[in-house]
C-alpha cells in the first residue's frame, strides 16, 4: 500500500500560476533575465559559465562562413538517403550562433543565424522517409522554435521574414507533431517510445510560444498530464519505487534513450516554467524522481526496476515486449541537459537532487551539437545549460517534502523530498498528530528514504522528517499518517516459467505493480508465498489484483492454505473468487479460517489460467 501527502516545500499552490494570456518573450528556454545572467557571467570571467562559453565560442567562430545545410525533401527512414543529419546540424548551429548573439552582442552572429533559419523557412518543402519523420519533426521543430525565439526581437530579422518562419514551423513541424500524438501513425499508445512523445510535445510548446498561439500550448501542456502515450509523465516514469525513485520508461530498452528523455522533458517544463506553469512539480516532483533514477544508474550505482510491459503494433496485431531488468547498454554517457534539471530543483526550489547533481558535475561544463559525436545522437539536445541555466546560491530555506510511505505489513518505508544543502535528514515519529515527535532514524545523504521496522499492525503512526543543515536543524515537514497493516512476507514459490518463455514470471505477483503480471507457461498453475521456516500465520484476507483485461480467469480461482510446500497434502481452501474483479486496483476479501499455515497460494479453477497481476496476503504470523 502506498500513501502520499501532496504538498511541496516553497509551493503554495498546484501551479506557480495561472498562465496568462499572453506569452513572456524571450520565454522558450531562457528569458531575459536568463540572458543578463549569462552575459553578465561571461563577460566577468566566472565559473561554470564560462567553461561553457568557451565551448560555444569555438564552435562558433567556425559557423560564421558555413553556409546552410538546406535540402528538400529532408528524408528520415525509408532506406537509403536519409539526409536530416543536415537540418540537425544547423539547428544546433543557428541556435549556438544565437547564443553567442545574446551573450557578446556581437551581431554578425545573429545575422548567421537568421540566414540559416530563412534558408530552411525558404526551403524545405517536404518531409520523406517513414514514421522517423515524427521524431525528426519533434527534436528539428523544438530546437528551431527555441532558436527563434531567442532572435525574436533582434532588428537584424525582417518582421516578414519572422512571420514566414511561424508560418513554417507551423506547417512543417506542428501539424506532423499535431498529429502523432493523436493517432501515433495508427499504433497502439504504448508503441512509441517516451522520447518520440516526448520530442513531439515540446516542439509544440515551444512552437505555441514562438507563434503566440495558445491553443498548441495548450494543447502540450494537456497532453503532459493526461495524454495516453509513453510521453505524458505518468508514463514516462512508469513506476515510483518505495525508495522514491521513479523508473524512466526507456531504462530497460538501453540508457542513450533514457537520457534522452530528461532532457526533452527537462525541455518542456523550462518552457512552461518561463510562461507562469510548474510542471516540474507535478503528481509531487514525478520528473524529478525518474531524473534521479536515470541520474544514479548512469554514475554507476544500482536502481530498482519492476518488470516493464510494453504493447506496440497496430490494433488487434499488438505484440508484447517484456523488460525484466534495467539496461546497461550505453550506461556512464554523457548527455547535456542536466544543469537546468540540477539548478531548477536545487538552486531555484531548494529541493535536494543528489544523483542529479551528480550527474550534471560529471557533464559540465555542457556543450552541444557537435561536441557529443557526429551522428544524430549527439544533436537530440541543445545542451549549454551550464551556461545558460546555472545560478549563484543554494536556497536552504525549503524543508522537506512530499512524503510517501509505502506500508508492507509491519513495515513502513518513507521517501521525501530533501531539503537542498541538507547533510542529513531526521525522521521522527508519533503515534498522536499533534506530538511529540520522538527523533527515531538519522538519513545520511544522498539517501532519502528509511525503513521504519517492528511496527504494531493496526495502529496508525504520523510521521515529520527535518533537515539537518550546516547551521543547524531545519523546519520539519508536515505530517504523513501511515497505518501498518497485516501483510505477510515470503519467499515466492509456484509453477516456474512462462508462456512461450515471455518472461513473465511468478515473481510478478509480488512485485508491488498492477501492471506486470504472472503469464504462466500453462494451465493450472499457481502462485504463492513461504512464510519461512517455522513461521505460520492464520490468514485473515487478501488482497488481488487480475491480469488487466483478464479478469474473468480469476473467477472459480481458489486461495489456499497447506502444510507441504507443493500443496500435496493438507491443502485447505480459504477464499473462492466468486466474481470478476476490477482491473488496475486491489480487490479485497475477508477471510474466516482460524487454522495457521506456511504455504499459502492461488490457484485458479481446473484447466484455467492463473493471470495475476497482484496478490497480498494478510494475516496474523505466528510460530
């Protein structure tokens, strides 16, 4: 079970307001005040920024004479002739000219910069190739948009040029990213992966800004929350684990994509950030959960990771993908992006983002195109942030929280939102809301999250956690109340393997998600606990969830108690499941049985299949 409180540390609403009618400009990537910092940074000499500046000046001096890569149709996919490696090239050289632009004054740069944007406004006419087109058309329009914005107001751009050019990103990039994310070219949601949405979303919210069209940006930003493909950030971070991180939807797939994806989201909520949203902070810091995932995977330290399903194909011909474990393919790359992450959570929010610091210390200073290879890889992000996003002081004034428990039984697990600058964090603990709060657990960082063990089931115990700073302890946050329960642990034991090898095992069952599942590689067979040696408890309910869009399999399935560990004897039925349960939630029923076992199991009726999702049993342990 887990339970969340809903609030954040300098928060004061849901949003940091509503957006206003009308659009900040410069408001994509940076504002003007962002500028100033910049420029006033370099031109002062100071650190991180201008490690990054003089990235960005050496690879500008030589763009100056380059003329644009200009080429139509752009091809992307299809076989042979793919050529949007040249409009990925100039996108990161018209808005690394930009940006020398808006850091030296120097105006040659920004005339650079315009030619490169009329000459693809002027002429590309055409997209070829295959479904590549809707993520070329997603990273290109974003970076495109971003760069625009930049040299909206430079006086160097005709005002007939700049409306031709919202014109073209209309045309070209927002009705390809318009209509993948409504129909994903006729797929099942579930078969683009996160970067795919996500590239496309920010195209279009950059594209919203840049043309003052508040219905993309709208659009965007409805997506992020409800959208139903892998982009909408409740399923591009797939699954919250109880130690708080939340697992990238692409960690199984490899770690180049994973890293891809905080950087378009990272993206996409500056953007909405600089027009008056906080997506940063919504469904209690998501992002930022599966930013740390990523972040401490790719420094070379272990993550959780639940077993991933993924549907992809067209509808009725789906096929089903299965991640069992986290990849290592591409593990330790650097990938820019991470200082306008570390510095929104940390320096702007005060909220503690170790991993991420971490990670962003590895990377800086922050170059981009062309500094992370020549394929398109090293073009998916802009990248500079270290220059561009990077601030002066820490704020320690927030105090933690978000908390979250996740109860198993009589044990609790809590996770936070740290308090930036924080070396440590108390947990305290009471069994009345008002006090006293008794200290009960020092959390050394980076970690975030403690174990409360032995707790009485039943009794509902409020939890605070304080930050422990350099000068002194910090406010304590507001309480969480979390109410063991009677949930049995065990070694997991059943019928071994899968359907066709899929790899959908019966370690499923017990893995806290609703969405994997046990796909048993027959009928009959079943799925259940060993509570340990000379342990038995009188099982008193239990708590099950079907194999979404299964459930009927689990009607005439029978939860059963034994004494011999294969269920060969002595086997007594405590619970038949008489009726089908909802999908994606826990059903739970009572059970009457006084007698005490170690072995307990589902199996379903004779010749049925046993498709669970999730099953908890509780009950009262005894020796």
């Amino acid at each position: 079970m887990i339970i969340r409180f809903a609030i954040h540390l300098v928060i004061a609403s849901l949003t940091l307001a509503v957006a206003s009618a009308r659009f900040i400009h410069p408001g994509c990537l940076s504002t003007e005040a962002d500028l100033q910092r910049m420029a006033a940074k370099v031109a002062a000499g100071e650190d991180p920024w201008k490690s990054s500046w003089d990235i960005l000046v050496k690879n500008t001096d030589g763009f100056l004479n380059h003329p644009p890569e200009t080429q139509s149709p752009i091809k992307a996919g299809g076989g042979r002739g793919e050529n949007y490696i040249r409009l990925a090239r100039d996108c990161a050289r018209a808005y690394q000219l930009a940006l020398r632009f808006r850091g030296s004054g120097d105006e040659r740069f920004a005339k650079r910069s315009v030619k490169i944007l009329n000459a693809w406004a002027a002429g590309h006419n055409e997209w070829a190739g295959d479904s590549n087109v809707c993520l070329r058309a997603g990273i290109y329009g974003y970076q495109l948009a971003c760069t625009a914005e930049l040299l909206r107001d430079f006086r160097g751009w005709e005002r007939s040029d700049f409306r031709k050019f919202q014109d073209y990103l209309k045309e070209r990039f927002y009705h390809i990213n318009h209509d993948f994310l409504i129909r994903h070219n006729g797929t099942v949601d579930e078969h683009y992966w996160a970067n795919w949405d996500l590239a496309n979303m920010a195209s279009m919210i950059a594209i919203g800004v840049v043309c003052d069209d508040r219905k993309i940006f709208d659009e965007a930003v409805a997506y992020f929350h409800k959208g139903q493909g892998t982009g909408a950030l409740r399923n591009a971070v797939v699954f919250m684990h109880p130690d708080g991180l939340g697992q990238w939807q692409e960690s199984g797939r490899d770690q180049g994509h994973s890293l891809m994806g905080p950087q378009l989201m990272g993206s996409f909520c500056e953007i909405a950030w600089n027009q008056g949203l906080d997506l940063y902070g919504a469904l209690d810091y998501r992002l930022l959960a599966g930013v740390e995932y990523v972040s401490k995977y790719n420094l070379g330290h272990e993550v959780p990771f639940v077993t991933y399903l993924r549907d992809w194909g067209h509808p009725g011909k789906e096929k089903l993908e299965v991640h069992r474990r986290i990849s290592e393919h591409g593990r330790g790359l650097a990938r820019p992006g991470w200082d306008l992450l570390f510095n929104h959570h940390a320096r702007r929010r005060g909220i503690a983002a170790p991993w991420t610091e971490a990670y962003a210390e590895k990377a800086r200073p922050e170059g981009g195109g062309f500094n992370y290879g020549g394929s398109s890889g090293g073009f998916d992000g802009l990248g500079f942030t270290t220059l561009t996003h990077s601030l002066d002081s820490l704020d320690k004034s927030a105090p933690p929280g978000a908390l979250r428990a996740t109860v198993m039984g009589r044990q609790i697990t809590l996770s936070w939102l740290g308090s930036a600058g924080a070396v440590s964090h108390t947990v305290k603990r009471s069994q009345s809301k008002g006090g006293p709060y008794t200290p009960i657990a020092t959390v050394e960082a980076p970690e975030m999250s403690f174990i409360d063990t032995g707790l009485e089931a039943g009794t509902t115990y409020y939890y605070g956690v304080s930050a422990d700073l350099e000068e002194g302890e910090g406010p304590t946050s507001a309480p969480l109340a979390v109410t063991a329960d009677h949930q049995l642990d065990g070694s997991v034991i059943g019928t071994d393997g899968s359907f066709r090898n899929c790899g959908l095992e019966k370690e499923t069952v017990f893995d806290g998600s609703l969405e994997s599942y046990f796909d048993p590689p027959g009928e009959n067979a079943w799925v259940g606990l060993d509570l340990g040696p000379d342990t038995t408890a009188v099982v008193t309910g239990v708590r099950y969830c079907p194999r979404k869009g299964a459930a009927d399999r689990m009607v005439g399935g029978r939860f059963q108690g034994s004494k011999t560990p294969d269920f060969s004897g002595e086997v007594v039925d405590l619970l038949r499941v008489k009726s089908k349960p909802a999908d994606e939630e826990l059903t739970e029923a009572s059970i009457q049985n006084k007698t005490p076992f170690r072995y307990l199991r589902y199996i379903p009726e004779k010749g049925g299949w046993c498709n669970v999702a999730e099953i908890r049993f509780l009950g009262d342990p005894g020796n």
